[in-house]
C-alpha cells in the first residue's frame, strides 16, 4: 500500500509542466575552495519548501564560529525551457555562549545577523551563494562517498559513475498523466576507449540492458562553470537495439532528468525521476523497513 501511495504521487509530480526541484538535504561546499584540507562548509535542510542554512567558518582571529540562517524557497521558472531556477535570501544569525562538550544546561545568545546571505541554485545538487562581504560563490552538495575526479577545463571535482550502483526505481511519466516504473540494478563497472585516448568508467545493469557514464550540459559562457555533470545511460532490448537514452541528474539517493528515442525530437522526450532503492551490496536505505531485502 505504501508502494503505490508513493508511485501515486510520482504520477501527479510527472504531470506537470516545471522541472521543478529542491536542493538536496545534507553537507555542501564552496567548489573552488575544496581541495581536500580543513576549511569550510554548509548543511543544507529543506522540508516543505523551507531551507535551513548551518554555515561552518572562522572568525578573523581563526577561532571557529557557525551561522545559521531560514528562508522560504522561490521558484522562478527558466527562459530557457521547463527548467525552474530555486532561490531564496535571509539573514545569517550567529550565536555564542551555549552548551560545551561536557556542560550542563547553558542557553546560547544570539549576536544578531551578520548579513544576508542569497542562495540561487541550478538544479537540486549544485548553485550559488552570496555571504556578507564576499562575492558570489559556486556550491554543490558534497560527494564524499563516491569516486570523484577534477574536470580540466574547470578544475573543478565531478561526480563519478560508481554513485550510480545499486537499485534503482525509474519512473517515467508519458505525458498524459500516466506513467511507468520498473527495477534497474547496476552492479558492474567497466572501463572503456573514450577520446582523446582517455580511459572511460562506466556503470553497467545486472542484465545487462542499460549503462550509465558521465556526460554533461551545456548552461552559458556566462556561467561558471560553463557546463554541469549529469548521468548519460543507454538502453538497449534484449535484442541489443538502442530503445531509449536519458540524461540524468543525480543526487546521492534519487534524481531525475528526460529521457528521449534514439533519435532526439522534444516530442520523445519524457520526464523520469529516479529514487535508490538499494546500496550495491542490496542493503536498504532504511527508508522502508524490511522492503527488497538484500539481492542474491
């Protein structure tokens, strides 16, 4: 019952219009300031539209200090397709004087607002923010688990293609208020030619049918970075023909994105969303107690 409560609201959520999204829940970072030392961070906290903002830092003498801040979320449609752009801007509270390690009760005192902070994000695992006094700042939902490897162009880290094993259910909507949902289990990952004579990883399905590597979209010369990564999967049948192919949006535990007929024509295009079922070695996410226990 909870299963089809759950692809019932996949259903109405593929109906509509807007690409529509929230950022991801968790730990994030400053892009170009990652570089695997000490530094800052942020943990993002999104429920029912509102974001909760801790912000990690140092004060000028080096002593460790935190902000935190709460605002309600806009979403601003694109002018470039059904894409939506996500925003919103606060006050960055900071506080002092409360519980220490080992210390009974003692209340905090706030030390008021140190600014306003501006968030804008791209889609849910990666945007932009402005803190008081700085300038304007790339994010992105910190990838700690996972492989990773630094784009030349940008420098910057991207996800690799091992996030993608486990399970996984794809659900596609058709446009008319339908939609499909099947099981996809990747467990194998392989290396392949790709160019330039670079080695390619990518993600391959227990039947073999679908793989999955890294690819990338196109923002503007404006931007920076110019491009974002994104899932890049075949499908073929049991025959081997080439029957769908998906650009994905990934965030740790789901993610969504269009997929398309081999031949690409915006009326082939559909909407999917993607949620992990399972870890590779079929362990559940907790999310479900008990549910799709571990594959054999």
């Amino acid at each position: 019952m909870l299963l089809k409560r759950a692809l019932a609201i996949l259903g109405f959520l593929l109906c509509g219009a807007a690409h529509a999204f929230a950022p991801q829940n968790g730990l994030w970072i400053f892009d170009l300031e990652e570089n695997g030392k000490p530094g800052r961070g942020l943990t993002l906290e999104v429920q029912n539209e509102i974001l909760v903002l801790t912000l990690y830092a140092y004060e000028a003498d080096g002593r460790p200090t935190f902000y935190i801040g709460t605002g309600k979320l806009d979403f601003v449609s694109s002018n470039f397709g059904p894409d939506v752009k996500v925003a919103t801007t606060f006050d960055l509270m900071q506080y002092s004087g409360g519980r220490f390690l080992g210390s009974g009760a003692k209340e905090a005192t706030s030390l008021g607002s140190a600014g306003k902070v501006e968030l804008v994000f791209d889609h849910g695992t990666a945007g932009k923010i402005k803190l008081p006094g700085e300038a304007e700042k790339r994010i992105s939902k910190f990838l700690y688990g996972y492989s990773r490897q630094r784009d030349p162009l940008t420098n910057m880290l991207k996800q690799g293609v091992d996030e993608m094993l486990g399970g996984w259910f794809f659900t596609t909507g058709n446009g008319d208020g339908s939609f499909e949902t099947k099981f996809v289990f990747f467990n194998n990952v392989i290396e392949v030619p790709g160019n330039g004579g670079v080695t390619e990883r990518k993600v391959v399905s227990q039947d073999g049918l679908m793989v999955c590597g890294i690819g990338s979209r196109f923002v503007s010369m404006q931007e920076f970075p110019p491009q974002y990564w994104l899932q890049a999967c075949s499908e073929k049948d049991k025959n081997g023909n080439l029957i769908r192919i998906y650009d994905l949006e990934m965030g740790i535990n789901e993610g969504q994105g269009y997929s398309d007929l081999p031949v690409v024509t915006l009326s082939n295009r559909k909407l999917v969303f993607l949620n992990r079922v399972n870890h590779q070695n079929g362990r559940g996410l907790g999310v479900l107690p008990g549910f799709l226990r571990p594959l054999q």
